[in-house]
C-alpha cells in the first residue's frame, strides 16, 4: 500500500486501497485541512511533492484548473495516491484528531 508524507510534520501514513490522501490521514488519527470533501471548495489544494495520484470522477475545472495541476497541486480530499507520496500541508493544517472523536486505529508503519 502507498505511503503519504506530509511535510512540514514528517507524519507518514498508510493509504488503503481506494481511500483518497484526507481519508487516509483520518484514519490514521489527523485531521488536514478540508471543507467540502467532495472536490467542491478547494480548501483542500495542496503541492504533491513526489509521487502520483488519480482521481476516481473528473473534478471541475474550477475547483482544481489544469494550470494548478501542472503546477503540482493536488486536491486531497477526492485523490487516491498511485504510489509512495509526499504532500505540503501549512505548518499548522494538520493536527490530531481527539480520542473522543470517531476513529478506527492507526495503522502500523510498514518497516523501512
Ligand atoms: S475539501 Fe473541498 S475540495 Fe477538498
């Protein structure tokens, strides 16, 4: 399963299979910077580093323009990395999410 990064934390999380870059750091028990959730907002936007991600429906121009694209934003919320990522987030858009809150287990790290 690929691995995301993201930087500046240095958190890196297992992707399941089918599960886009926010589900996936959710599950691992963060929370990143999103609205919508659905690829309507663009709260999410962010740089993908390294790696590839693919995108299960086309997502609207305006939301995430082929300029952006070229420029190596991602929208996390609706992409599903192809392999190993590494994504940008601000220096305080990602944070923990509360043992109260709703969260299956983290998954383990793979070994190096
Ligand atoms: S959270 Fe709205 S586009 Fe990603």
């Amino acid at each position: 399963m690929p691995i995301i990064t993201v930087h500046p934390a240095a958190v890196r999380v297992v992707a399941p299979p089918g599960r886009t870059i926010v589900e996936s750091l959710r599950l691992a028990g963060w929370r990143s910077r999103y609205a919508c959730r659905r690829g309507g907002c663009g709260t999410c936007k962010a740089p993908l580093l390294r790696g590839r991600v693919t995108y299960e429906q086309p997502l609207a121009e305006s939301v995430l323009t082929a300029a952006e694209r070229s420029a190596g934003l991602c929208l996390p919320c609706r992409a599903v990395p192809v392999d190993d990522i590494v994504i940008a987030q601000g220096e305080h858009s990602l944070r923990p999410i509360l043992a109260s809150s709703p969260c299956p287990p983290r998954p383990p790290f793979p070994e190096e």
